[in-house]
C-alpha cells in the first residue's frame, strides 16, 4: 500500500494554524506538521512533540516576529496591539515520541501562527523549509535534496525553499524537480505570499 495518500496533507491542514514543514533526520528527508493554538492565558507559549533547545528558539523567535509584525500582517489593530493578550499559545510537532530539532523550522513556524492568527488555511499542495532571523531574513538550510525528496513523495506540489538553497537543487534528480513547483524566499514575506491561497492580501514590505 502507498505510505501516504495526497488526502491526508489537505485532511490535516483543513483547519488554520497547521503548516507543512520539510525536516531532516537520520533516515532522510521527512514531512513535519506544525499545529499552533491558542486558548484563554497569560501571554505564554507551550510547546510539545520531544523537542531540542534549538527548535524551541525557533519558536521562540517566530511568535516574537509575528507579534512584531502583528498589525502590519493584519493580525490585530493598531488600538489591540499586543497579540497574546489574554491567550496562551501552544505549538505541537506531532509524532511526539519522535525527538525533533535543528533550526529549519523557522518559517513552517511562522506560517502556522500567521494562520492561526489570521484565521486562514496554509495551502494544502504546500510545504517548507527555512531558519529564520529576528528581521525576518530566510536562512539556507542543510538536507535539501533529502527533503525534496520527501516532499516529492508526500505527493506535495510546492516546495519553498531559502532563496540561497538554489545551488542545492542541482542535487535532486530531474523527474522529481519537474513534478514540483519550487519557490524561493528571501525574507518571510516571501515564504507568507507563496503559503496562501490567494497569497497575502495583508501583504506590505516590512522596513527593517
């Protein structure tokens, strides 16, 4: 039987706050879901699924960019301008018994909080990989043709990668590349206008 079937990614992204992301372990490329919630609380961020040090900046980093940028994107008003008052958030990687870390899932972080704050899906066909600066810079990432890969075989469309990954994609057999659509990102605007339906209606260019 087929490992996975193309209904589980739009199964399981069917609802905002779940992002695709493209991770490497030691037995290759992998698909990593991201979920983020949020629920009534003190402004706290809770994050589950066996992590490592560097993931949980990760997190760190990328609710610290949403906030940020909370009323640029739309995500609260210029009088509501703190986006955690009165919530928690909580950010799971599923497989929890699964240890996960490393830095490439800045940007699959993000989009997950941009969705769930936004309320609107991430694409199904979609997924992601990138480390992420405190402005917003998208990082290149190691194990790219290993997660290519996975994605090709997840049955996913799209692929976005860090704009300084190109180089990489000379690795990944032809027949795979042709079936994708890859999509470089410079900053995290970039990676938000691809993972949308639509692209990013609340678009503007930040100014750092």
């Amino acid at each position: 039987p087929p490992k996975y079937d193309d209904k589980e990614t739009a199964e399981r992204v069917a609802t905002p706050g779940v992002s695709v992301g493209l991770v490497w372990t030691a037995f290759g490329g992998e698909v990593q879901f991201v979920e983020a919630t949020a629920m009534g609380g003190k402004g706290e961020l809770h994050l589950t699924g066996q992590l490592g040090d560097v993931i949980k900046e990760s997190a760190q980093i990328a609710l610290t960019w949403v906030r940020a940028r909370a009323t640029e994107l739309k995500l609260t008003t210029a009088v509501e301008s703190n986006l955690l008052e009165g919530r928690d958030v909580h950010i799971h990687f599923p497989a929890g018994a699964v240890p996960k870390d490393g830095p490439s899932a800045g940007v699959t972080l993000v989009t997950s909080l941009v969705s769930l704050f936004s309320q609107r899906r991430v694409r199904a066909d979609t997924a992601m990989t990138g480390e992420m600066t405190l402005r917003g810079l998208v990082l290149p990432v190691g194990g790219v043709k290993d997660k290519v890969l996975a994605a090709h075989r997840y049955g996913i469309k799209r692929v976005i990668l860090p704009e300084r990954n190109f180089k990489d994609l000379a690795e990944v057999p032809a027949a795979v590349l042709s079936s994708l659509e890859i999509l470089l990102a410079k900053r995290m605007e970039d990676v938000l206008e691809q993972a949308f339906e639509g692209g990013c209606p609340w678009r503007q260019h930040s100014k750092l």
